[in-house]
C-alpha cells in the first residue's frame, strides 16, 4: 500500500472545475460567526462539487485570511454569494425549485439516515449559527428538518462535521458517485 501522489489524485485544476458539471446541492449558512467553519464550508463544497454556498446575515465572506486557513483555495473554486437575508436566499432557492432542508433539533425533525429524497431533487442544505442554531423564521420556511442523532453527552457537532456528514450522505442518495 502506498499513497496516492498528487498527480496520481487527478484533481482538477480550478478553470476545469468551474466549467465541471455540479452537484444538485447548495449550502447555505444562515449567522455562521466562525470563518473557520465558513471555510471548511468552502473546503467540502469543493470535495463534492456543490452547485454554490449562500453565506448570509453575519456570515463572513472571501476574501479574509481565516477563511482561507480552511477553504486552503477552495473560496476560488466554489461558487458563492451573500445575502443579508436568509429567509430571501431559501426564497429564491424554493422559488427555483429546490427542497429546503436544514440540519437542526426540533421535535419534528428527521433523522438524517431516515430522510430519502428523490434522485432528481435539487437540495439546498441550511446550517445555523454555532450558539443558536438555525433561526425560527428560516425553519419555517423549510421544507424537511434533518437532524444526525446522536448518542453522547455533547447536544451539537461542529458546523464543519454535521457539514461534511451531511453533504456525504446527500451525494451517496442522490447517487452522485
């Protein structure tokens, strides 16, 4: 067994990527504060190939030197944009047929490994501030709850985990590999 070199990953390189199809997904962070986890954002978006990241409210945005610790380039490949407002970005999305999905706990919310959606879906996926979660407006506007459960002590995962998690498991039932 040996790693793989950097040639031997075949990565694309960023003029190739933008022009590569994407997958049905965007990412919308709805009041992230911490510009590590809106670039890991950037970073995951980029391993999956998501559509765009909506980074809203007090979401900090590219260019910022914290931001790029994580998204390590990954702000030059991915698509995004900002909107002051996240209830107007899951608007449009809606609008333009996307099933709003956030990851949050609520009493009526779905476990992640239990939601199935349709092979042609196209999923906008909200994650929330890291005290406060998602806010109350956006959940009513979205269509499913998701919720990863979970078996500690500890109420939440990091944004950047529950991110990752659910991107991957979006790609495998879309059946995007």
């Amino acid at each position: 067994m040996k790693k793989l070199s950097m040639e031997e990953l075949n990565r694309l390189s960023i003029e190739d990527y933008k022009k590569a199809g994407k997958s049905p997904i965007v990412l919308v962070l709805d009041n992230v504060r911490s510009l590590n986890n809106v670039g890991s954002a950037f970073r995951t978006g980029d391993a999956f190939r998501v559509e765009k990241i909506f980074l809203c409210g007090i979401t900090g945005t590219p260019p910022h030197r914290d931001i790029q610790k994580t998204a390590l380039g990954a702000t030059e490949s991915v698509e995004w944009s900002y909107s002051e407002s996240t209830v107007k970005a899951i608007s449009k999305l809606k609008a333009e047929g996307y099933k709003i999905c956030a990851l949050e706990q609520v009493d009526n919310s779905i476990f992640l490994n239990e939601y199935q959606p349709e092979k042609t879906d196209k999923i906008a996926l909200i994650f929330g501030n890291e005290v406060f979660g998602v806010e109350d407006e956006v959940l009513e506007k979205c269509d499913h709850i998701l919720e990863i459960p979970q078996l500690g002590t500890k109420h939440s995962l990091n944004i950047s985990v529950t991110l990752g998690i659910a991107v991957w498991d979006m790609m495998v039932k879309l059946k995007q590999f």
